[in-house]
C-alpha cells in the first residue's frame, strides 16, 4: 500500500485514513506526532555512495556504502535537526532530533538555510525499518517544515503555492492546535497500489 496524505489534516497524528481494498480495511496514520519549537541545531548526519549495480546503470537501486559527509563521492546525504520543543502532540520530549536528506542542495548552505528557521512546526513519522529504523522524519520532507512567526502565523516557504489548497485553511499555531485537539479525524479512500 503506498500514497501520501491529501492534505495536512489528513497528515496529522490524530488523523486516521482508512484504506478499502478487497482483503478488507487498511488503517494508517501518517505522523506520530506534531512540534512546535525553535531549531537548535543542525549538525551532519550520514552520508552514502550509491554505487551502479552494472556498467552504464543509472545508481538508483544500486549499493551503498557509507562515505564521510564531506566526501564528494557522496550521492545522498542527510542533515540531523534538533527542536526545543514549546509544544507538541505525540512526544512528551523537551527535545526531539529529526533526519533529513539534503537533497542536491550543497549540504553547508542547506544545514546553514535550516538552522536559519527558527521557530518551526513540523509533524513528524519514525520510520519502523530500514536503514534508519527509529529515527524520526519529516511527513513530507522540507516542503512541510513551516516556520512560526511572533504573531502565530505558520508559514510553509517549501511549498509551492499552487499546492497551498494542501494547508486547508492551517496557517496559524491556533488553528493547527484546535484540529490536533479533536479525538480523531477520519478519511475513508479506495485501494491503492504502488
């Protein structure tokens, strides 16, 4: 089963999608918990080579290896960012550190570009396998890390604004708070494959 959330209440902890398929009824909920709180820091996390698995093969899907984080050989790195949480749904942690991959960005610029956020808010998923099993990401990476103005207003500077219908209306800590307050939010949608 594979997708993502349609929008960002669908995308919050107390948020349930159930998907029908015919092997019966799918729930998922695609964030264990949402934070508010000012970035910290932002140091190196990890760092890979992925190497062709034959002559002439694109590198997706190949093997890896781990490299230093300034090694230029690397293809894929990721950044650790860490939040003193002023508030939040699903942690009770005065701290929490997330994973987050840096995409093409020269991996300076980009760790200097997120230490510059400050007061952020970002829903959060811990990965349960895999090479990063119990580390936390970023429902819908950097494009939903949304900034926090002194007024409460929440902005998302990664997302396009011809996506901002994803927001339904979120775009104060008020407003997000009052939809994570509710017991539970339901989304009933079809099979999907992928």
């Amino acid at each position: 089963m594979s997708g993502e959330p349609q929008s960002l209440i669908e995308a919050l902890p107390n948020a349930v999608t159930t998907f029908r398929t015919a092997n019966g009824n799918h729930d998922i909920t695609w964030s264990d918990s949402v934070v508010i709180g000012k970035v910290t820091s932002v140091d190196p996390g990890s760092a890979i080579e992925i190497e062709a698995t034959k002559p002439g093969e694109d590198s997706d899907g190949g093997n890896y290896r781990e490299v230093d984080f300034d090694d230029p050989k690397a293809n894929s790195r990721s950044v650790l960012v860490t939040i003193d949480v002023e508030w939040s749904k699903g942690t009770e942690d005065e701290t929490v550190q997330f994973r987050i991959g840096a995409g093409d960005a020269d991996p300076e610029k980009y760790m200097a570009s997120l230490r510059g956020l400050g007061k952020v808010v970002v829903l959060l998923d811990e990965r349960e396998n895999g090479r990063y099993k119990g580390d936390l990401f970023p429902r819908g990476g950097a494009s939903l890390i949304g900034t926090v103005d002194t007024s409460g207003s929440i902005v998302f500077p990664g997302l396009p604004v011809e996506e901002s219908e994803y927001l339904g209306g979120i775009d104060t800590v008020a407003e997000l708070r009052l939809q994570v307050a509710k017991e539970a939010i339901r989304f009933v949608r079809g099979a999907l494959t992928g």
